[in-house]
C-alpha cells in the first residue's frame, strides 16, 4: 500500500474514531438535556461531518476501482509479455532442430 493511501485510510479512521466517541458520549449522557440541547444548535456541523464521511467514503470505493483497472492491465500486459516470450522459446527451439 503507498504512502497516499496509508495516509487518506489513516484520515477516515480518524473520522470514524470521532463519529463513535460522539456517539458513545450521547449515549452516556442521554439524561442530561442540557447537553442535548447545545448539541441541537450545532445540527449544521453534523451535516457537513456526515457529507465530509460520505466524501470519504466515495473517494476510497473510486480509488479501490480505479487500483483494480491499473492492476487488470498490468496482469494483461505481463500475460502478453510471457505469452511473446513463449512464442520466442518455441521458434527458437524449431530452428534448433531444423538446423
């Protein structure tokens, strides 16, 4: 894996990190009202966090993708590569036996 991946899977990590320890202490805190409220005037932050995770999101299935179809070609290319390298063996060995 690069450095570029490594580095963004490292970011989503975090993110998913803070989305649960925001979770876990809304769940601590369920009967504290005070706390829900303040939350509630912050509603906006929470949508633009979870756009920011579904970016995230569409960003690693596109690069998964777009590795996959890199590395379909260069199975190709190296499948056409041994296939010319067979094909240079067998003339090699026919001109062998004919001379």
């Amino acid at each position: 894996m690069n450095k570029r991946r490594l580095i963004f899977l490292s970011i989503f990590g975090v993110y998913h990190l803070g989305a649960l320890a925001l979770t876990i202490v809304m769940d601590t805190n369920k009967n504290d009202l005070s706390l829900l409220y303040s939350l509630f005037g912050k509603i906006t932050l929470f949508k633009y966090g979870a756009f920011i995770g579904l970016l995230l999101f569409v960003a690693e299935v596109v690069w998964s993708w777009l590795d996959s179809k890199k590395l379909e070609k260069e199975k190709e290319a190296m499948r056409h590569e041994n296939n010319v390298l067979k094909a240079q063996v067998y003339d090699l060995t026919q001109a062998a036996k004919k001379g």
